[in-house]
C-alpha cells in the first residue's frame, strides 16, 4: 500500500484512471494497523481494479477535513476523483471486500 503525501493527493487519487481505496490514518491509531493489513491482503486480488493507498491524516488534516473524515481509520473510494464511498471505523475484510465488489463490477 503506498504512502502518499498530500501535495500528491490530486495526481495519485483524483487523477487516476483505476478507482482508488484510500487509508486515512494515524501513526498512533492500533485499528488503522489492523486495517492497512487487511487492505493490503486485498490489494493483492483486486489490484487490476483499484489502486490502494494511505495517507496521514495527521500530516493531511485539511483533506480530511474535506471529506468530513472525523475519525481514523477511515476508508475512502473514489472514482475518476469523485468520493463514491466512505467506511468509517474498522470493518471485516469481508464487508470491505463487499464495497470493492459492489464498484468493481460496475454498480
């Protein structure tokens, strides 16, 4: 899962051709370790479809703010740079795996 930094936000997430799931987390947040895992086992079944990435919310405040993410971790979707879904708090890999579904086949 790559590490984005925010001045690269629109390059790697709005400007993507692949949908791309994004992490918004904390280095002292034990759930967003739980759930960067989960995602990386993910990413290796549907990295034709998406394109996974994390960001700090620490450092990237003002584009959490953006999205009204409130809480880390938190699951971003996004789709030609549009916001499609947000999952806040740490789901199973199966519910996410459910969301990536849902959009990969075309919903």
């Amino acid at each position: 899962m790559k590490q984005i930094l925010c001045r690269n936000l629109e390059k790697e997430v709005i400007e993507s051709e692949k949908m791309v799931v994004v992490l918004f987390t904390n280095d002292r947040s034990g759930s967003a370790i739980i759930l960067e895992g989960a995602l990386s086992s993910l990413q290796q079944k549907w990295n034709h479809k998406y394109r996974f990435m994390k960001v700090s919310n620490d450092d990237c405040h003002e584009i959490g703010n953006k999205y009204t993410v409130h809480n880390v971790p938190a699951i971003l979707i996004f789709n030609k740079g549009n916001l499609v879904e947000q999952i806040n708090g740490v789901p199973s890999k199966r519910a996410i795996e459910n969301v990536l579904q849902n959009f990969g086949t075309g919903h």
